[in-house]
C-alpha cells in the first residue's frame, strides 16, 4: 500500500517514528518519507541512522505542528499522515497545561484542516489508553484530539479525506517509558514503585508499528482502533527487570490511575469485537455505509477494557523476553 506513496509522520523522530521509519523503510519503496518534527539535533542524529545518500525517499522537514502554515508547505502532495507529534509527558502536562493544549488539541485540529485542504488521503492519529475516562490533563488532551479526528470526517465535505484514531497502552521501551527508568534503577538496588497493584497495557514498538500500519491499510475513516494486547502489574514488572533488588512503595503520582482502560463502559454499545482487536465506531449516521464489520461482532453490554480485568495476563518470563528485546 505504502509503495510509490508519499508518507510523513508528525513527530518523526520520536521513539514511534523511528521505528515506523525503519519499518517502512524495510518493507516499502515509498516515493517521499517525509520525517515532520521540531527538534533538529534529533533530526541531525535520525540522518545519520537513515541518510538521504542510502534512502533517497527521505526528507527531514523541521516544523512544528502547531504552526499552521509549515503544515501547508509539508503536506504538498502528500498521501498518507501518521500523526505521532504529542506533548506526552504526564508531569510536564500537569504543570505546563496550555502548553500541551497548544500542541494536543490544536496541532491536532491545524493537521486536520490542512490535511483537508491539501487532498492527503489518510490520516491516521495515535492515542493513548490515558484517553479513556482520563483524570489528568495530558489524558484529557488526547480525548478531545481523538474526537477531533474522528469528526474530522464530517468536515471533509466532498473531498476524500477521512480520519482514524489508534488507541494503545505502554510502549516498552519509549522514551520516558518506567522499563528504561526500572533499568537505570537497578544499579542502585532498589526499585521505586507506586503501588504493587498498578497494572498497565504493554506493546512493543514494532507491535505498535505493524498495528498502525495494518489499521492505515484497512481503515475507511472514523474508526477508533485498539489492540487486544497483554497487561502486567507494576510489581510482576520489577520482578522481570531485577528479581535481585528490593522494591520501595512510593504511592501513586498526581495525574496516575490504579489501573487503565481503552474501551470504557459507556461506550461498549459502540465497540465491535474481532480476534486481534476491538473498534469503537463513531456516532456519525454515515459511517455505516462505508464500514464492513468483517466477521467482528458486538461486545456485551457494560463491557470494559480494563488493564486489571484483562484476561490476558503478561507473565514474568514474558516480560523478561521482552525487556531483552530491548537490548536490555
């Protein structure tokens, strides 16, 4: 799908776009990789992992999302956005709020709009299970960026672009993620955790990748996409990292929940099951026109995603293979 195409990733040079762009790079012959993003000593180091003399498709726009008028000149026949750029750092957010409205709300509605102004064909976002009943301000940001572009596809009109939304939980690895923290943290002996009952989504980068990438193939717009993945507590966690060092409990963190949750309750009436995930489908009546469930069926009513509930339990050797895919 991607090859011969024009592909540029919003925040391309975080933990996600780096490994999209090794992926696709891999996979695909895209026409132009365009790497969107504002940091250009990250862009610097990116050029030296993907130069443009090994990878003539690639282009390092700096630029920042809130800046509309660079999103206009970036777009130019672009075919297909992946929209990675987040402020995503809950404690930041928590205290820098208008900063991460800047970017998170409104970045998201200046990609919207330019992306319907110049004919890209999909944009596909990336969510956050802190989206779903959030209770701090970096969660409440990407709940009201994923409703924008879900209804992004009401404001379309008659031109063809159409939205989606990718909805998933911790990333092992990323930056800022508690596996690179837990690790830094296991020469000292001692593990800080918040609370031995917290538990949270795990998906590696590359699982991450392939499903955003499998969701832009097959998405006609308005989707809210979520992966059936495993979760694991705080405490099976530590014990995968560093079986060896003691634990500290430090208590929850403003802004932290027990537990997390994609796919809350109120909205179960909305969600189709399949094998590898569910979708939230979105109110607008047209929707159903364009969308094929597939084979995917109902979820019951009051169901709910939740990271404690989740059957599929990560075991402390699975969590330890999957630290040692991090090169860890």
């Amino acid at each position: 799908m991607l090859n011969n195409k024009n592909i540029l990733i919003t925040g391309g040079t975080g933990s996600f776009g780096k490994k999209a762009t090794e992926i696709i790079l891999q996979r695909y012959k895209p026409r132009r990789l365009i790497i969107f993003s504002r940091d250009e000593l990250k862009q610097f180091e990116m050029a030296q992992q993907f130069p443009d003399s090994k990878y003539d498709c690639i282009r390092y726009f700096i630029g920042d999302i809130r800046d509309k008028e660079r999103l206009y000149r970036a777009f130019s026949n672009v075919d297909f956005v992946i929209h990675a750029a987040a402020l995503k750092q809950v404690p930041a957010a928590e205290y820098n709020p208008f900063e991460a409205v800047k970017t998170n709300i409104l970045g998201s509605q200046n990609v919207i709009n330019v992306a319907i102004d110049r004919g890209v064909k999909k944009v596909i976002a990336l969510s956050t299970d802190k989206a779903a009943n959030p209770i701090n301000l970096y969660g409440a940001t990407k709940l009201c960026s994923d409703k924008l572009f879900i209804a992004g596809n009401s404001y379309t009109g008659i031109d063809n672009t159409v939205f989606s939304v990718v909805r998933y939980g911790n990333v092992a690895g990323s930056r800022g993620s508690v596996i690179p923290f837990f690790l830094k943290k296991k020469e000292e002996g001692i593990l800080p955790i918040t609370d031995p009952r917290m538990t949270r989504f795990w998906i590696t980068l590359e699982q991450g990748v392939d499903f955003v990438l499998k969701c832009l193939e097959n998405m006609v717009g308005g989707e809210l996409f979520i992966p059936k993945i495993p979760s694991m507590t705080m405490m099976d966690l530590a014990k995968a990292i560093a079986p060896e060092c003691k634990t500290k409990i430090i208590g929850i963190r403003p802004g932290e929940k027990l537990h997390e949750i994609m796919v809350p309750r109120d909205e179960a009436y909305r969600t189709i099951e399949y094998d590898d995930k569910y979708i939230i489908q979105p109110d607008f009546g047209f929707f159903g026109h364009r969308f094929n469930s597939n084979g995917g069926k109902p979820v019951p009513e009051g169901f709910e995603y939740n990271s404690e509930t989740n059957l599929w339990k990560m075991t402390i050797e699975e969590a330890k293979e999957m630290v040692k895919g991090l090169g860890a």
